[in-house]
C-alpha cells in the first residue's frame, strides 16, 4: 500500500544513553497507525525526530517516498514544507495569545496588504469550534481554557488551517474525557478515509481499547526499540499487553480489603464555587481513599480545585477538627493539604530545574542545619531513594525534568508528595497518561503509602482504578453529590459507577 512515511533503522543518542535504539516501521496514508509503550519507550523522541524537532542520530526517514536525512539537517521548517505536524502532549506556551491569534500564528493567507481579514478570521474559528466541539470563541485566551481544549485547537490548527497531511499526535487523548475522546477518534477515522484528502494519523496512545477502537496497524516499543508492528483486525488487548510489557510483567493493585479507617481529616458542609458546583457536604477519614467520579463538567475538577486552593469557594470546611479558610495555594499546604493538579505541566512541574529540585523544594525546609545550610548530601540521598522506589528512568536526581518522559515526570510528581506527609492529599487523575505497567505501581503507592498515614481524594478517567483502589466512590453530577458507593457493597463495580456517572438512576 501507498506509503506516506517510514523509518528505517532510526535512532537518537543523548550524551550516550539511547532514548530510541532501532525504530523500523511504515505508515500508510489513508490510515491510523498507532504507537503504544511503556513510558520512556521512545514514542515520543520517534515522533519528535519524523517532526523535525530531533535530529535522528543515525538510520532512516522516507517521506511520501522520498529519503530527507540527506547532506541537509532535518528539520521542524523542513518537516512543515512536507505538510507534517506535531501535535505534542504538552500544549504551547503562549500566554498572551488569543485563540484567534494562536491559530492563524504565521498565516499569511488570511492577510493582503498587511491588513488581516479580522471577520474571515472569525468565520474560520467558528468552523473549526463547531467541527471539535470545543465551545470557545476567537478572543477567548489561550491560557485559560483547559489542557485538552488547547490540544485540539493545535490539532484543528494543524489539520483545517496548515493542511498538514502526516499529523503525528503524541497522547493527546490522554485529557479528554470518554465522550470526547470518542469524537475525536470518529474525527479521525472521518479525516483518513476521506478520499479527496490524501492524510495519514500517527496516535501516541497508552490505551489498548483506543487502538483496537481506532487505528488500522500499531507499533510497539520497548526499551528504544519498535518490537513488532501488527495489524490491529488481527490482535487482542491481552496480545498487545504482552508485547508491550515484554517478561517483566504488570505489578497488580493489591486493594482487595476492606480496612478500617481512623480518625475524621477532612469534612466539609455546603461548599460551593457557582457556578460549577453548589451544596457539597462529605468528610473523609485517615486512611481512607475515596474517588469522586463525573462526567467532564460536572463539577469535579472544580471541586478538586477548591480544596487545593487555586479556587475561591464558599462554605464550612475543616481539617482535622482545625477550621480552615483556603483562599489559595499556600493557604490549603499550610492547613495540611497537598494537591496534584490535573495540569501538572503548568501548575506543578519547575521546567527548568533538576529532578532533585522538583522532588524536595516543598520539604526543603527539612534539610537545613542550625544555620540555616542546607544538607545537601542528606537532599541527594532523600532524592536518589525516592527515584529508586517510583523507579524514574533515568534513575538521576541531576537530571532536568524536561528531560523526562511524560511518565516519568508523573512519577517525580507523585514521589514528592509522598515525602510531603500532608493530612490530606488530594489527587487529580494521577495515573493520567501513564502506561499500563506503571498505573498499577502508582496505585500502590496511593493505596498503601500515601493512605497509611493520611486521607486521599482522587479522581480517574477509569471506574475501575476507583474500584481498584477506593474505600468509598462519590458521584458527582451537574455540580452535586448525587450518590455513593461504598466498598463492601454489592453495587461497588465500574459498570454501576460508569452508570451513575451519566445521571442513570439505580
């Protein structure tokens, strides 16, 4: 079949570590190929270096048959005059940016004279709205709508404005509810069948079922290596699973129990943030892990927010026994509270500084002597431990974290918050685009670390982590509470989770 790009052989070196060995695989047009692996498998440096944004250290690239690692380096410009686009995990950073001006960022076609067409501007916009489904307009800021919309206007960008035709998209499903995440997926398949448009789709994807749902072929990688490429009609989850963990093996959630739990941490009467969510009464006690489910928009994230401080809310709310007024961030860490943002990218990952410093400038305070000096031998051992046991690759403290997979971040993250020791900790999808082996290593560590000393919150885009996990499931609906679920009760299963999430009554 026609080929629109392949790799040959590819790999790239980073001061002699491999992040991809040996990557051999082609990509039809008209098609979706998926790439799944484990974190720090090399999806990501392979689509940065088929983007331009890498220049590969050896083998192969063909592009719509024609080989472009000649005498010339390969680059992002090079890469865009092939009509190829990136589409990356984290969105740009532009916080000055309108949506309007982001998406027409170098776009001369809307513009004569030096004069730009404002109204044809906005007629593009309103289409590209209406195709996603993203409810915004064109003067809305960019950096305040959410991570997931900022995805898919880089996406409507890429596709309807810049008529890319190979469009790499690296895990941006990840954010995305399950109701948007199925039309996205339709979009795609509508996109690559389209017979007058020659396109091809490359999805970065943690999730078996996205792949059997939507692509054509998938490639695994392991370890810097593409390790087979399979047509998808002709594989099963538990095959690509095997594949894609290889003879380690996936370590499972031991949270079978039903345990006690102690002392009350956290109750709250009547909180409200209008107008995302009103009247929300709950408490939660030391031990206990207990999931607030929802559809996108109910309420949730919001909910989450407020008790992490970056939202103003109104009503009762205590820690252990002690009232407490979060007005913002520092507010909620002083009362006892630690919180995992959904968008760990902007609100709690230091971009420029060292795995070390992300893990332990919150408990700095802990490693100073009597003046005021810091041990650093005691910091870098704290650290070294604390990557040792979340197992972050590559296992260095002086690394900087931009330098890490996606997942491997996720995992400094949550390695700082169990050296916090908090009253309550608050988490907000922690397993959000991590693969298959490591979900269950960071379950464990909610279930078993942070819950033996503290109370936990956290929410999923999966109803069977929360059931995997969780004493209790709160739903939440249209801004309230509507029901509970509680472990020892018969009820306690996904599907009656995944039911309640949608407003069906028992």
């Amino acid at each position: 079949m026609d080929v629109a790009y392949a790799v040959r052989g590819l790999r790239k070196e980073f001061g002699g570590r491999s992040g991809v060995a040996d990557a051999t695989l082609d990509v039809r047009w008209g098609s979706i190929h998926g790439i799944i692996g484990k974190n720090g498998a090399g999806k990501t440096v392979l689509m940065n270096m088929v983007s331009g944004v890498m220049e590969p250290s050896g083998g192969e690239l063909v592009v719509d048959g024609q080989s472009v690692l000649g005498s010339s380096r390969w680059t992002p410009a090079l890469a865009r005059q092939h009509r190829i686009a990136l589409i990356p995990q984290d969105p740009p950073r532009l916080p000055y940016l309108t949506v309007e001006d982001y998406l027409f960022l170098g776009d001369r076609a809307f513009s004569r004279h030096g004069l730009l067409n404002r109204s044809a501007m906005r007629r593009k916009v309103a289409e590209i709205d209406d195709r996603l489904g993203l409810h915004v307009s064109a003067s809305d800021p960019l950096v305040a709508l959410p991570v997931e919309t900022q995805q898919l206007l880089a996406f409507g960008k890429a596709v309807f404005l810049d008529g890319a035709r190979i469009i790499l998209l690296d895990e941006i499903t990840a954010s995305l509810s399950g109701a948007r995440r199925e039309s996205l997926l339709q979009e795609l398949r509508n996109l690559a069948s389209d017979p007058q448009a020659r396109r091809s789709f490359t999805v970065i994807t943690h999730h078996i079922n996205e792949v059997l749902a939507a692509c054509d072929r998938v490639t695994v990688m392991r370890d810097g290596v593409s390790v087979d490429t399979l047509d998808v009609s002709g594989t099963t989850s538990q095959l690509l699973a095997s594949k894609i963990v290889g003879d380690g093996g996936t370590t499972a959630v031991d949270s079978t129990e039903v345990r006690e739990c102690g002392d009350e941490i956290l109750r709250v009467t009547d909180l409200a943030s209008a107008p995302a969510f009103a009247a929300v009464s709950m408490s939660v006690r030391r031990h206990e892990v207990v999931g607030i489910a929802g559809l996108e928009g109910s309420g949730k994230d919001e909910l989450l927010d407020g008790l992490g401080g970056l939202r103003k809310t109104t009503g009762q709310l205590s820690i252990a026994g002690r009232p407490a007024r979060i007005r913002n961030s520092m507010a909620a860490h002083r009362a006892g509270i630690a919180y995992l943002p959904k968008n760990r990218e902007r609100l709690a990952t230091i971009h420029t500084l060292s795995v070390l410093d992300n893990l332990l400038l919150p408990i700095a305070h802990q490693f100073s002597n009597w003046f005021g000096l810091l041990d650093e031998k005691r910091m870098r051992a704290t650290a070294q431990e604390t990557i040792e046991r979340m197992e972050v690759q590559p296992p260095r403290a002086d690394a900087v974290i931009n330098s890490l997979s996606g997942g491997n971040r996720q995992k400094v993250m949550v390695g700082r918050l169990r050296l916090m020791r908090p009253s309550l900790y608050v988490l907000n999808e922690p397993t959000r685009g991590v693969d298959i082996a490591t979900k269950p290593q960071l379950l464990n560590v909610v279930r078993h670390e942070l819950a033996a000393h503290s109370a936990v919150i956290m929410t999923s885009e999966s109803e069977d982590e929360l059931v995997d996990i969780c004493d209790r499931v709160l739903i939440f609906y249209k801004g309230r509470i509507v029901r509970e679920f509680e472990r020892s009760a018969a009820d306690f299963e996904a599907g009656e989770i995944y039911r309640a999430c949608q407003g069906v009554t028992a």
